[in-house]
C-alpha cells in the first residue's frame, strides 16, 4: 500500500476553473454565469439560458429571434437517424438509443476532420446549437416508439419545451404544464463538475471532438447515482406504494442499508439549492392532477427519510414524479436530463478546449510486488 493521499471518488478536489456555474453548498445557492438559477426559471426561456451558458450572456432581443429561428431549423430529424432508431430493439434503455443516436449525428459532420476542425469554438457553437435542436426530436420518437407510435414531426410555430411536448404527445397540456417542463430543464442545464460534465471534460481534454465527448457525458449519466437517479426514484415511489407503507418500507430498506434514490448530493449536504424551484413546480401538476395519493407519500417519505437520516431530496426528487405526471414513461426521465444538461455539456467542452491542460490523475498501485514471468530469463 502506497502512503500517498487518496482523494477517492476526487472528493473535495478542485481540478480546474470554470466561469459557466457557481455552487455553493453554505449559502445553497446556484448561479449560472452569474445569475441565480431560480430567477432563471423564473423569467427566462431554455433557449435563452442555453444560449447564456455558451456565450457567457442572456441574448438581446434580436439574439434571442435569431437564435430561436436557427434552433427551430434544425429539429428535423435526417432519416437516416430515424432509420438507425428503427434498427435498435423496442425495449433496449432509451439511454442506449440516445447515445447511439447522437454518435450518429457526429458521423454526419464534414467539418469535424478537417484540419482544425475538432476543437473550433465556431464550429462547436453550431454544434452544441444542432445537438440541443436534434435531442428533442430524438428523444420523442424514442418515446413514442415505445408506445407503438409514429414519431411526429416538430412544429417550427412552437417553443423548445412546447414542440418537446407536441413532438412526444401529439397535443399540448396546460401553459403551467409547459412551464413545469420548462422549469425542469432550466434547473437540469447545468451544475459545474458534476460526473457527466467532468466525463465530457476529460473527452476533450484529450483533443477529441464535442459528439465523443457528448456520447461519453450520456454514459456517466445513465448511473443511478447520477441522473438515472429520477428514474429510480419513481420504481421507488411504485414499490413504497401508499404513504401508510413508508415506515416499514423505510425501516426495512434502511435496514438492508439500501440507497433511497433521489436523496443525498456529494456537494449539497443541507439541501440542494434548485429543489424548493422544482418541488414548487412538482405541485403545480399535483393540484392540476388531482393527485393526493403521490403528493403525500413524496411529503411523507422526505418526512420520514431526513427525520432519520438528516439527507435532503436532490433535484431527482421532485422532477422524477413531476416528468411522471407530464406522461413520460419513467425510462424517458433521464433522457430528459440528458436534453437539459447537453446545454452544459457542451458549454464545458468549448471551456475546456479553451484553456485546455490533458487530465490524467495519478494512481497509487496495490497489486502484487514485481515478479517474474514463469519460463522468463
Ligand atoms: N440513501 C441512503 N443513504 C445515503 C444516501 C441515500 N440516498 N446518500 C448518502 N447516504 C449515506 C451513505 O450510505 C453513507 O453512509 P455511511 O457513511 O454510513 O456509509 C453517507 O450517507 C455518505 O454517502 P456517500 O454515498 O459516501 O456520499 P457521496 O457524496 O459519495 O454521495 C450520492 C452522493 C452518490 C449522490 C449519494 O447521496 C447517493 O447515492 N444518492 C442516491 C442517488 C441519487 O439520488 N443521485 C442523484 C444525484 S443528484 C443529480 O444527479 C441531479
């Protein structure tokens, strides 16, 4: 055994600077380029927020239109995207479709191997703006195809969250609900250097271009301890039941010293700051749905659950039940966060390829001593 400082997990390492987000665990408080994420929600659109995380502004108006005309051109999907979906089994994980999908849309990209074409900032804005316009589009026939449906094709009339919504549905819920999905994806965009984000970081540090780093940020993702975390928290709000169930269940899952998904946060140890914007949001749709029955097993698990163990919901918490309420399949939830958080993904890369440093950490060995291979001189 080595003597050396192990930071396992990198916990409390700080590995670089970044200027695109600001979390800070005392005050918990999140600031993307400055601005707190709860007045984001609550005034901004998601293209407006994407566009701030990459260009380091909120857009002026005439930004804003121009922006919101180029992202609405590319929705469409190619067919040969929608012929590579066909090809894929109807129940694999969503997850494994999207991130097939989007290593696809690299192969299409001409500019990507000429000289300089990798790491361009130029050219990684138009890229980050057509995988932010194309998710969308893929995750609905991912949807729908699970439901035995035809995809439909996106509306250039609509918002992002309202054409995500139309593309998926077919129809379109209340203007709350819109703004419900809306908010979600806003509080989803971005949280400095979380798993995926550092995963896409350290794709690019090596030089490699925005869709491999992308496709590598969706495999982080897809983790349970990361952004699979929503999903699980509905199986979990599905095996509990009724709120008369969760003390037993609690006491029984804490007994096997099981994880209770949707709690807990390796930076945020007194609540994360963009729950109480979300749970808002979440009942929002619980008075619209009339469901009392989920409203007070949610209130009574993180009743009972922070009472024991004194750990506070995650972001996953609220949105998980809210995207359920929307009418996602509950394997759609994370990539919903895979649609939100590309915004920051990619906005991290362009940051990384800016003022790049190769990211390669040490290791401290624990295998065997130096021996010699049998039948070696
Ligand atoms: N349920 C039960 N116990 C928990 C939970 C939880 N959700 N979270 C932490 N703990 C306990 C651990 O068992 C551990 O206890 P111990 O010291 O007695 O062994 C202690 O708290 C510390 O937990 P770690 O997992 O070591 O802390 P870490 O900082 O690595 O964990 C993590 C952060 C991975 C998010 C963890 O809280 C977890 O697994 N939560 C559930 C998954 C989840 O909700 N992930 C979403 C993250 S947020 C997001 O992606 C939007």
């Amino acid at each position: 055994m080595s003597d050396t400082a192990i930071m396992k997990g990198l916990a409390g390492v700080v590995a670089d600077e970044t200027a695109i987000s600001k979390v800070n665990p005392e005050s918990n408080s999140l600031l993307y380029r400055g601005y707190p994420v709860q007045e984001l929600a609550a005034t901004q659109s998601f293209e407006a927020v994407a566009y701030l995380l990459w260009y380091g502004e909120l857009p002026t108006p005439s930004q804003r239109a121009e922006f919101e005309q180029l992202e609405r051109s590319l929705r469409p999907l190619d067919a040969r995207t929608t012929a590579l979906l066909d090809t894929m089994p109807v129940d694999a994980h969503p997850m494994d479709l999207v991130r097939t999908a989007v290593s696809q849309l690299g192969t299409f990209d001409g500019t990507l191997h000429r000289p300089g074409g990798w790491t361009n900032r130029e050219l990684d804005l138009d890229r980050a703006a057509y995988l932010f316009a194309q998710l969308p589009t893929i995750v609905a026939a991912v949807q729908r195809r699970r439901r035995g449906q035809d995809p439909i094709p996106p509306r250039e009339d609509l918002d992002y969250s309202s054409n995500f919504l139309w593309m998926t549905f077919g129809e379109l819920p209340s203007e709350a609900a819109v703004d419900v999905f809306r908010v979600s994806l806003v509080l989803y965009a971005e949280h400095s250097f979380n798993a995926s984000t550092f995963t896409a970081r350290v794709i690019a540090s090596t030089t490699s271009d925005l869709y491999s780093a992308v496709v590598g940020a969706i495999g982080a993702l897809k983790g349970p301890l990361h952004g699979g975390a929503n999903e699980a928290v509905m199986h979990i709000f599905e095996e509990v039941g009724t709120a008369d169930n969760v003390v037993p269940w609690l006491e029984r899952a804490l007994t096997e010293k099981r994880k209770i998904m949707g709690f807990g946060h390796r930076v945020y140890k007194h609540g994360d700051s963009r729950v109480p914007t979300m749970h808002a949001a979440l009942n929002v749709l619980l008075e619209e749905s009339g469901r009392t029955d989920l409203a007070s097993l949610y209130e009574t698990l993180e009743e009972e659950f922070v009472a024991r163990k004194g750990i506070y919901p995650n972001l996953d918490y609220p949105s998980g039940p809210a995207y359920h309420l929307l009418g996602f399949d509950t394997e759609i939830f994370t990539p919903l966060f895979v649609a939100a958080r590309v915004t920051g993904w990619t906005a991290h890369i362009m940051e990384q390829a800016a003022a790049n440093a190769l990211i390669r950490p040490l290791s401290a060995y624990n295998g065997v001593d130096e021996r010699q291979v049998p039948g070696a001189r």
